[in-house]
C-alpha cells in the first residue's frame, strides 16, 4: 500500500488537512497513525480506505479494504448477523462462508445471543463490536481501525488487539488510531504522527522496546531451507543462530503468544521446535 505526494482539503480556499503525504507499508505490518485531535487521521485512513479521494496526489492499494469508522451508524435496518452477511457479500464472499465468518467473529467478541437483535437496539459497546466484526469479516488485505478500540470492553480490547496482530502475520497491512500510546506496544512495525501542518512524520522511536527485565521466553524454530525470518517480528526478538537451518528467538514472555501466532501465520511457514523459558542468570 502507497500514498504518493498525498494532499486533501476540503475546498479551494479551506486549510489543507494533509499534504505532502508519503507513506508505504507492506504486508505484514502493523503501523500506528497519532496525532492530536482533528489534526487529519481519521482523514488519513479514509483516504487510504478510498472512501474520500485526494485533492492531490495517488492512494495504492494492494486490493479492497475493510475499515472500522471512528463513529458506526447504528441506525441501519439490519440485524446484526444479515447486517454481517451483507458485508460479507459485498466482499466477495459466498453467502455460506459470510455466514460462518459472521457467526465465528460474532461469537468470538461474546454477543452471539444478539445475532437476531436489530442494530438500532444494541447498545453502544455491541454496536461497536458489529462495527469491528465487519471489518474482520472479509479478512481483507488492508485493515484500518480509527479509534476502533473505544467502547469495547476489556475482553473485547483484548479481542480485538489478537486480530489485529493475527491479520498482519497472515500478511495483511493493519494501519490503526487509538488514544491509548500502549495500544499493540511491541507489535508494531512503525509509527506516524500527523502534524498540525498536515505533514506525516515517522515518530522517533516509534516502535515500543521490549521491556527491560521480567521473564524470557526462548522459541527454537526451524526455518526451511534457511529462508529470512518474517519481518517485523513481535517483541524484538534477540535471534541466535543455532545448527543448520534453526534459530534460537528470546523474547519477553509478554510477547511470546504474539511471537508464535506470527511465526506459525507467516511466510515462510516455520517449524516449532521448542518453547522455554529463560531462567534467571542465563544467557
């Protein structure tokens, strides 16, 4: 995905939003947009959404992609699951599998018994877990969430920071907005701010260290015919060469499920030899 010289204002006289936008982001990562509030990322992931186009400037993207709004209208006449179906269907997908991916993503944010509930009588958190499902649902190859994160509850938080990682390590492109500055900390591949002037800028330090101290787990993998590791791997893992074609990652325990999902996810796929966790004193 690629923004090329990317500008927007809304009239020939009003204040440019954005401008001068470069931004390319491959698949497989996880990129955060920040920015004070009305500076142009909601904007930004419009665009980049191809729901508004730009003054100036080319938006690319690899294929369609699946957003979530920073406000979702709750007063459509659907329920929640043939609300799902329909986006499934405009997706592309048979009516069979939107079905099962609505009931999947439905149950797996804890609101199965609200299938049948019509949208205008869900509450606002329900509402916005519809909200997120719909973009999951597609499994789309680009994936922006503005503020996608807020009224959710804890699980669903929760829930919804494991998909988001889940859909980059099966090669999608995850841009996302969120208020909080731990929102995927050591999982994202790079960070941008939008400045007052409307300019993106790379954050200094953008990508979250692994924390100092606490427990280490240690992940021994093969990697078929010594192919690179995927990029950007969760956590910042210390990579030791072992024999022949395996690796030894070390990586902060807090990490090691997104290291694994993204490992076994990933291309190339690799084999888990064995997990362990590092003892006090070892190195």
């Amino acid at each position: 995905m690629e923004l090329t010289a990317v500008g927007k204002r809304y009239g020939r006289r009003e204040r440019w939003i954005l401008r001068g936008v470069d931004l390319a982001v491959g698949p497989g990562e996880l990129v955060r947009i920040a920015g004070r509030n009305g500076s142009g990322k909601s904007t930004l992931l419009r665009l980049v959404a191809g729901i508004e186009r730009p003054s100036t400037g080319r938006v690319a993207r690899p294929g369609p992609a699946a957003y979530v709004p920073e406000r979702f209208p709750p007063a459509l006449p659907f329920d929640a699951a043939s609300y799902l179906l329909r986006v499934g269907r405009v997706h592309g997908l048979s009516a069979e599998r939107a079905r099962r991916r609505a009931g999947e993503l439905l149950d797996r944010f804890g609101v199965a018994d609200r299938a049948g509930t019509p949208l205008s009588r869900l509450s606002k958190g329900t509402c916005q877990k519809v909200a997120v499902a719909q973009a999951l649902l597609p499994e789309a190859r680009v994936l922006l969430l503005d503020e996608a994160w807020t009224g959710l509850d804890p699980e669903a938080r929760a829930v919804l920071d494991e998909a988001a990682a889940e859909r980059a390590a099966a090669g999608g492109t995850v841009l996302f907005v969120d208020h909080d500055p731990a929102r995927l900390a050591g999982l994202t591949s790079a960070a941008y701010r939008v400045g007052t002037d409307g300019v993106l800028r790379p954050v200094e330090d953008g990508v979250p260290e692994p924390a100092a101290g606490g427990p280490v787990m240690e992940v021994e993998v093969d990697v078929p015919d010594g192919a690179p590791l995927p990029t950007a791997l969760p956590g910042a893992p210390e990579v030791t060469a072992l024999a022949g074609t395996a690796v030894r990652l070390a990586v902060p325990a807090a990490h090691s499920d997104a290291l694994l999902r993204r490992l076994l996810l990933g291309r190339p796929a690799v084999r888990v030899l064995a997990v362990r966790r590092r003892e006090e004193g070892e190195r």
